[in-house]
C-alpha cells in the first residue's frame, strides 16, 4: 500500500535535547510538508520541499531543521532552540507543490 | 495575503439532522479550497476539494460544499449527520500555481449527539 509514515507516534523528549521525527512516503511524490499543530490554532506550515536537496522555510521555521536528501525522506529536527516544542506534528506529500497534500498518522512531541 | 475563517470552534447536531460547517477566504488569486477531517490522534483525510471546475464539489462520506465567490465562502455540509462524523473539520486554502502552500483554518470540532 502506497502512503506516508511518520515515526515515532509518541515522542518524550528532556529540555535542552534535540529530537528528530521521522517522515517517509513511497508514493513517489516531489514535493513534501512538514505542519505543527496546536490546540484551537489548525496547522502551520514549518519547511517544506518541492524537490531533493531543497527545502524553504515556512511560516514558523524558527528552531526547527529539515533535510531532503532522498525523495521519499523529509525528516524534521526539533532543536532545542525551539521555545515550545510540545505539539503534535504532521508530515504531508503532494505529487508537485501545488497539488492536493495528504497526510501521514502524526508525531506527537512532548517536552518533559 | 490569503486566510481562512471557520465560523464556530464547536457544532453540536443531532444524529440524523444536517451538518453545516461554515468557512470564509480571503484570497487575492483564484483559489483552491479544501476540507479534511481529522480523528482524534490521527492525520489529516481529504473530504474534497474545489479547484474551479464545478462550484458544488461532493466529498467522501456524503458531505458536498459549495464555492461562492461572491460571498467568499466554501461552507461544509451534509444532509444527515452520523455517529461516526463526530470529529474535527479543517478549511484550508491554497493558491493556483504557487508553492503548495496550504492556509488553514483554526478548525470546527463537530459533536454528534444520539
């Protein structure tokens, strides 16, 4: 079955310690998403990729990183410059920017 | 600039009685619009989707919204509300020929009651 997967479901993480989510898709889309997601906020847009090893900052890239060094890998690294980080994240795909995205299952993060 | 509004954080309907989920856009292009519901702890799932053919757009699950220019709206509906549709609903907006970029509303949480 073609789809997106996104590891761990749950993720605990100390302050101070940086922490990577895992999104893979094997449906040999172009471009991918990564979304934070906060009670009562709907989704905002972190990094996203249009195309292998490149990537541009979204709307609230600040303390997070990205790489896209294959096409079905987009992971996402939480810093631990990242003031907020307890959030439930969702990885995305679309066949080229601008085409309908969907989704993978979430990271949920907690900061202990 | 683009942005989206859903009217009402929570809607509460009685099994059996019509769904509407309400949502406005602001958008200075042609847009695209869609709805996706969300289950709690789960992704997001594509509900449907307008990209300029037919105004009145049919879904997954017997839900169809209709795209207004005039009043700027894409409003959710369904005739006949069921257990199963309790969740939470997502308008998002996107413009043509751009990045992909999706702009999201804050969400609507529908509760179904017996």
């Amino acid at each position: 079955d073609g789809g997106i997967t996104q590891s761990p479901k749950y993720l605990f993480r100390k302050e101070g310690q940086n922490v990577t989510l895992s999104c893979e898709q094997n449906l040999n889309h172009d471009a991918m998403y990564w979304y934070r997601q906060d009670p009562g906020q709907g989704l905002r847009l972190i990094y996203y990729s249009q195309i292998v090893n490149d990537f541009q900052k979204g709307d609230i890239a600040e303390g997070y990183s990205v790489s896209r060094e294959k096409k079905e890998s987009f992971p996402l690294t939480v810093t631990s410059a990242q003031k907020n980080p307890t959030a439930f994240y969702l990885c995305a795909s679309s066949i080229q920017g601008g085409d309908t995205q969907y989704f993978g299952p979430g990271t949920r993060l907690t900061v202990l | 600039a683009q942005s989206v509004t859903q009217l009402g954080s929570h809607v509460s309907v009685s099994e059996g009685a019509l769904v509407l989920l309400r949502c406005n856009y602001s958008s200075s292009v042609p847009p695209y619009l869609f709805w996706y519901v969300q289950y709690p702890n789960q992704g997001l799932q594509l509900l449907l989707k307008y990209t300029s053919a037919a105004t009145l757009v049919k879904g997954i699950n017997g839900f169809e919204a209709e795209f207004k220019k005039s009043e700027t709206s894409f409003h959710l509906t369904k005739p006949s509300a069921h257990m199963s549709d309790a969740a939470e609903y997502f308008c998002a907006v996107s413009g043509r020929g751009n990045t992909g970029k999706l702009i999201f509303g804050q969400g609507t949480t529908l509760q179904v009651k017996p």
